[in-house]
C-alpha cells in the first residue's frame, strides 16, 4: 500500500493496487471516510514493485489462461457495484480498476463521476460490452485526458464516441484488433489534438505506418505491440506471436518524432542497422526504448549485425530503460553502457553467441552503473562464474531483504538451463539472484 498526504496529514492518494483481501464493504468505508479522495487504485495487480522471474510489463502478451473464456480464472477480487458508487462521493481525479470484473451498473457509476480527469479499466472484458465502453466515454466525455482501457478490441462506434467525446486526452492506451480497425483508429487520430502517449497492443496484421504518421510531432510515449498470445500448455505455456510491420515510411515517420522519451516496438518485422541508427540519433530525449525483433527464421543473416550499435550513451544520454529481446548484440555496444549516467533497468533476451562470450559484459554492468537497479537476462549464454563474488543467492519465495543463503555458483550453473530467466536486483547489501 502507497499512500500520499497534504499539509494537514489528509490522505489524498492511495495505492491498493494487488490488495486482494480489501473487500467491498472496505471500499465503501473509505469512500465515507476521505471524501476528498483524489487518487485511488485498486488494480487487481500490484501497480508497483520489484522485479520478479516470471512477471513481465502487462499487455505484451494476452495471457489466455487467465481470460474471461475460462469461467474458473475469472478474477477472485470482484468490487461490487454498491462500493464503486460510493465512490462517486470522493472527489477523485484518477481512480485504476484495471483487472476487476466489472459490469453494466458498475459502468454507469463511473460514467457518473464527472471529475475523474484519468481512468484505468484495462482487463476489465468479462462482462463490460462496448456499449458499457461507450456509455463511460460519452458520461465523461471532455474531462477524461488519460484512458487506458488494454483488451477492449474498440468498434467503430467506440472509436467515434472517442473522437467526439474525448478531445483532451493526452494518453491513450488501447488494443489494436483487425486491421480495418486499426486504419480507422488511425484517421481518427488528427482529432486528438492533445494526445501524446499512445499505446496499442495485440495489432493482428497490416503495417502501422499511417498510425504513426498522424501522430502528432510532439508525441512524447509510443507503444506498439504485434498480436502475442501465450496458451496453456504443459510447463512454461504456449507462446503464438505475430509480426509487427513497419515500412520505411513508417519508420521515416518515427524518427520525425524527436521529443519521444519512451519508444517500444514489440515484434517488429525488420529494422537494419542504418535505420536504427538513423533512428536513435533523431530520438535525443530518449528514456526508456524497447525493441523486440519478430523471429524469422529464414533471415539468418538480419541476426548477425549489431543492429542498435548506437544504443549508446553518446547518442541517447538520458535512457534509463533497456529492453532488447532477439536483437543481436556485441559485447562493444554492451560494454558501452557502463557510461550511461540514469540507467535503472536492463532486460535483454536471445541477443546472439557473441555477447556472452570471452570475459563477458555482465560483471562490468554490476560494478560501473552506479545507477541500475535491476537486470533481467535470458538465452544469453552468460559465464555466471565471472560475476560470482559480487551477486548473492536470495530466496526467491521470500521478500526479506536479508532472508539470504549461501549458494555455490556450481549450483547455480548446474541447475540452469539456457532459457532459464535470471533476474538480478540491487538489495539493501548488495546485488541479489532470482530465477525461474
């Protein structure tokens, strides 16, 4: 729990995001407690935290075996309908449902809380139709400047309710769906004025080229991702990925974007060097970056360049999230990062042989950025003996900082298998292992 105070010790902000024991009643009783409530999340998942195996950013994947189609998934912490209308009385700004199983009532209590400036609702699809979607939008209408409603596929109805009521948002983040859907969202885009942070998840097909072209140039956050699907299976689950397509004029248009601080493509369908490059020097302001390359099998030689070669502190000074998966990488370029000064987040996966070979770039991350925080590797083939007297075994069961055993590294390297994920994490004494 997260919570923020005013002068007079009145709470104005609270986070209870993960906090499945709070019930309705519970809800209620706040509500009636701090009326002059201005923020509140209670997302079925934990807003913040570290680092964990296992648990990656929410809507790169669609995760099938938590989806409303299996009846015994559907969430086990449910707000009735009763607590989100009395929070109607709170003069709250931005309230984050996202996860709960909300429904057609519990709709038009929200459409009714007319200072909400921000809402979150992604994950919200087990009983919410588009017409409870539209009903929000059209209730609060010219207030709302941030929406994020991930997993609702919007029809062309809910995309014009969003161009006619919703011109002052400034961040939206949506799914994609079809690609006449995403064409039409696209035309759309010129109407919202004010927007600047766009996220699109689970984009079936076509090319995004015209999405990116009527963004406005001042758009500071992009997010696209492809169409990711993991399905139950035996072991880790069943992963079905389609590819991202960007054309050079799409990415001609990308790099007229020059005040992104956050830029993620998920399953990109190609980039060459140039292009990267190209792209990168035109991105200055740049913070976080995440490229993820779609795997094509058939184009073994598109993963024997060092494709973001100038991913380096000279050309984006300010980034402090990396996250590269089947992007090859040599050791010069992750060699170079130990220069960036704000760096807190490394996540690499399947960057090529070369990397992890020779004397490594892992021990020089750990002991030369003084400012990272965490490192998430996979498919690396990384020599963890090199880094043994500097990280510690941590149970991983256990959320003590100080709960630490001994591990031999011979262990440790016994019991690992090349895809096994490692994450590492700053603790108050020290680096710390995690796996999965």
């Amino acid at each position: 729990m997260r919570c923020h105070s005013n002068t007079q010790g009145y709470i104005e902000e609270l986070d209870l995001s993960g906090c499945h024991q709070l019930s309705s009643d519970s809800i209620i009783h706040l509500a009636k407690r701090y009326p002059g409530l201005t923020s509140l999340d209670v997302s079925v998942l934990p807003r913040h935290g570290r680092m964990i195996p296992g648990k990656h950013r929410d809507g790169v994947y669609k995760d099938w075996r938590k989806s409303s189609a299996f009846s015994q998934n559907r969430p086990p912490w449910r707000l009735s309908n009763n607590a989100i209308q009395a929070l109607t009385q709170c003069s709250l700004r931005n309230l984050c449902l996202a996860g709960h199983d909300l429904n057609a009532l519990t709709a038009i209590a929200i459409s009714e809380m007319k200072s909400l400036t921000s809402l979150d609702i992604s994950g919200c699809t087990w009983q919410l139709s588009q017409a409870d979607l539209q009903n929000i939008v059209r209730g609060l209408g010219d207030n709302l400047t941030e929406l994020r409603i991930l997993g609702f596929e919007p029809t062309e109805l809910t995309l014009l309710c969003l161009r006619q009521h919703c011109k002052n948002l400034n961040l939206l983040h949506l799914t994609g769906g079809k690609p006449a859907i995403l064409s039409k969202f696209a035309l759309n885009l010129p109407a919202m004025k004010s927007l600047r942070n766009l996220r699109v998840n689970q984009i079936q097909g076509g090319n995004v080229d015209t999405l990116i072209q009527q963004l406005h140039p001042d758009t500071t956050s992009l997010d696209l991702s492809a169409k990711m699907d993991v399905y139950a299976s035996r072991g880790r689950g069943l992963r079905v990925e389609s590819p991202l397509n960007m054309t050079p004029d799409g990415l001609s248009a990308l790099q007229n974007l020059s005040s992104l601080s956050v830029l993620r493509l998920s399953n990109l369908m190609s980039m060459s060097k140039e292009t990267a490059s190209s792209l990168l020097k035109n991105l200055p302001q740049l913070q976080a970056f995440e490229l993820r390359m779609w795997p094509d099998l058939d184009a073994s030689d598109g993963r024997c360049a060092d494709v973001v070669s100038s991913l380096v502190p000279s050309v984006v000074p300010n980034l402090m999230e990396i996250t590269l998966v089947g992007v090859t990488l040599s050791q010069n370029t992750l060699l170079a990062w130990t220069e960036f000064k704000n760096l807190r987040q490394i996540e690499i996966s399947d960057i090529g042989s070369e990397a992890g070979s020779g004397d490594g770039f892992l021990r020089p991350w750990l002991l030369s950025i003084g400012s990272l925080e965490a490192i998430r590797i996979t498919k690396c083939g990384i020599q963890w003996e090199q880094v043994a007297d500097v990280v510690r075994m941590k149970d991983a069961e256990s959320d003590d900082a100080d709960d630490r055993t001994d591990c031999s590294i011979d262990e440790l390297v016994g019991s690992m298998c090349y895809e096994d994920e490692v994450v590492i994490i700053k603790g108050r004494k020290g680096w710390e292992w995690r796996w999965s």
